[in-house]
C-alpha cells in the first residue's frame, strides 16, 4: 500500500478578523461584514490538491435535481440518535466545565479541548463513529491482531468504539482514556474507563499488544511524542493503529471553486489551529513519524470521504451521505471556539459564515472530498 506523503501544502495564513463592535448588529450587516472579511483573508488562496496520480478518481453521478437536497437524514433516524447513556462522576472536582457561546466544553486539569462537550456534540461523535465503521468496510480495526490481551483507545470521546471492541473482543482487557468523562456507566465487564490527559507522561502499570486513536487530529499539539510514548507502553510485536482523517479539501475535476466558503473555512480552520498549537494536517506526516519512533512494518492506505453524496460509486455515495451529515452537523461546532478564541470572530459571525459552508457541502456540483487514513505499525 502507498506511504507516500501527500504531495500538498496546507492552506496559507489569512489576516485575523476582529470582532464585531455592536452585538445587537443586524444579520444583514453581519453578512457584509463578513463579506469584507472574506475579501481581506483569502489573499493569495493556495490551489486546491488533487488526489495523487496513483490514486483513482472518482466519477461524478448524474444530478438530477439542481435545487440544494436537504439532509439525508431526519429527526427519526436511529442512526443519529444518541448511542450513549448516564454519563460516568469521576472525580468532577478535577473536570474544568465552561460554558461559551451557548456550548459546553470540558477537560481534565484544565487541559484544552476546542470542541464541545456537550449532548448535542456527543451525538455526532457517535455518528462519526458509525462513519469510520463504514469506511473500515464495517470493521474497528484493520491491522492484524493476535493473541492480544491489552488494548488501549486513545481520546475514547463516548466510548462507542471501545465498547464495541470489548464485545467483539471478550477476552481482551480494553481500557478507554479521554479528557472527559462522558462515558456510560454501563459497560462490558472487560472494559474500563479512565479520565487523562495522553499528552502528559504515561504512567500505565501495564503495556499493551494493541493501542488504537481514532480522530485525534485537532486534540494532540505533539504527534511525535505521542507515537514515542505509545511505542515504549507496547508489548513486542504489539500494533499501533491509526484513523484520521487528513483535513485539506481536495478536488480532481475544478469543480470547487478557490473563492468558496468551503476552500476560506479550511483556510482560516488551518490558520487558528496552527495559532493554537494544534495542527491539522499532521496525518500524511503520521507513517514517518511512527518509523522515527521505532515502528516497523507500517501500512497505510487512504479512503476518500465526499463531501455530500456526488460520487457515481455505491460505496463512496454511502461514505458521502454520512461524511456530509457529519460535517453539516459539525462544522459549527468544530469552529466555534477556535474562530472566537484565536481569530477574534464573534459567535453570530461565526454561526452565518457556517451557513454559507453548508449550503457548499450540500452542493454535489462540487466533487470535492476529504482523504481518510488508515495507518497502523508494530513494535
């Protein structure tokens, strides 16, 4: 399988935009003052990447409506509703909870967490769950495991991979660890939760044959002590597996246009995480990273994820269907507190900039797409 870097750039710096003096501003002026900002931060926009040379391309379907689809999904949907249940009281002296803009945000001994925490935000990370499931072709793991008796989710969020590892895995001691304790109290009996923070020393009594993270891009500030710690915490011959996604948008046809407010929000997304200390675009740099630490034997592969349900393809259609459910749903939330925090936008200019990326994401004239990683190596 390729180990090949992404032959790309991520997305150059724009002016930061201040925020809005009068709170009370009509939408219509926030709008223009938008407008504006947008002029001023998309100097010189980078080229939109498209996929390497030795990747297929995806063939566009046939539109046969022009008018913009709403979500896929409704209100009835099994698949969006909550998977998880009563949440876990450990030791909430020691949970920091802020409460910005109308969301919640949490962390363990004030470590900083740029998404919410909230019922809402839990919701979606279940549902972005399933979507990693499907692109796994409906697997939690790709690596070749055997005769492991440890396992560790790293950034567990909900806890949904690791409960449904520990199902398929009753033999297996699985531990899940995250900044927050959202996760339910009611659990297979060979999985346990912990609240930590992964980019502190590790002090585990034990080692482990398997360590997984999923989504972490955006949460670690520094990938290569992660893949350090977590090398020196396996058993020989135990595995390291990685799914993340690789946040640059990508487009093979010139069908996304350099000036649309999905190409500014990944911009100005690389710009405030990079301010904050939490790159985006750490994935394609992951295979080399785990090699430096020691790993061998490293896999990896890519799986496009469409940004709505444009591609001809049954399979990347479905993977589309729920990639565009979860960016439409979290765009905002993924924003929020990095556009207000870092670039000094107010909460109202935030929300209606987000409304111009849905109404792209929802676009299926526009073939553009994320790539997925799967990555894993051995010890």
């Amino acid at each position: 399988m390729a180990n090949e870097k992404e032959n790309s750039v991520p997305p150059t710096s724009s002016p930061n935009k201040g925020k809005m003096g009068n709170t009370e501003a009509t939408q219509k002026s926030i709008e223009q003052g938008r407008e504006e900002a947008a002029v001023a931060t998309a100097l010189s926009p980078p080229p939109v990447h498209p996929s390497p040379l030795n990747d297929s391309q995806l063939e566009p379907d046939e539109i046969t409506d022009e008018s913009e689809v709403d979500s896929v999904f409704d209100d009835g949907d099994s698949a969006i509703a909550s998977l998880h249940s009563s949440t876990t009281s450990l030791r909430e002296e020691l949970i920091l909870q802020v409460k910005e803009h109308g969301r919640q945000y949490q962390g363990y001994m004030e470590a900083k967490y740029v998404l919410p925490m909230d019922e809402q935000e839990l919701e979606r990370l279940d549902f972005q769950c399933h979507l990693v499931w499907l692109s796994l072709d409906k697997q939690w793991s790709t690596a070749p495991l055997h005769n492991i008796q440890r396992a560790l989710d790293v950034g567990c969020g909900t806890g949904l991979w690791a409960i449904e590892f520990a199902d398929e895995h009753p033999s297996v001691q699985v531990l899940g660890v995250d900044l927050a304790p959202v996760q339910p109290q009611i659990i297979p009996p060979n999985l346990l939760f912990e609240v930590d923070d992964l980019e502190q020393p590790w002090n585990f009594t034990s080692k482990f044959n398997y360590i997984h993270c999923q989504l972490m891009i955006g949460a670690f500030q520094d990938w290569p002590n992660f893949f350090r710690q977590s090398h020196s915490y396996l058993l020989p011959n135990g595995i390291t597996e990685i799914h993340d996604i690789d946040f640059i948008i990508r487009c093979d046809d010139g069908t996304l246009p350099q000036d649309s407010a999905l190409v500014k929000w990944h911009q100005l997304m690389h710009e405030a995480a990079r301010t904050a200390g939490f790159p985006l675009d750490s994935i394609s740099k992951v295979p080399e990273m785990m090699r430096e630490a020691g790993y061998r034997d490293i896999v990896s592969k890519k799986v496009k994820w469409p940004i709505n349900q444009w591609p001809r393809d049954p399979k990347h259609k479905e993977l589309g269907k729920w990639a565009h459910e979860n960016f439409s749903w979290g765009c905002e939330s993924m924003s929020l507190a990095l556009f207000t925090r870092v670039l000094g936008w107010s909460a109202d200019e935030v929300r209606v900039f987000m409304a111009h990326v849905r109404k792209d994401l929802k676009d299926k004239r526009i073939h553009a797409y994320w790539n997925f990683w799967i990555v894993y190596g051995s010890k």
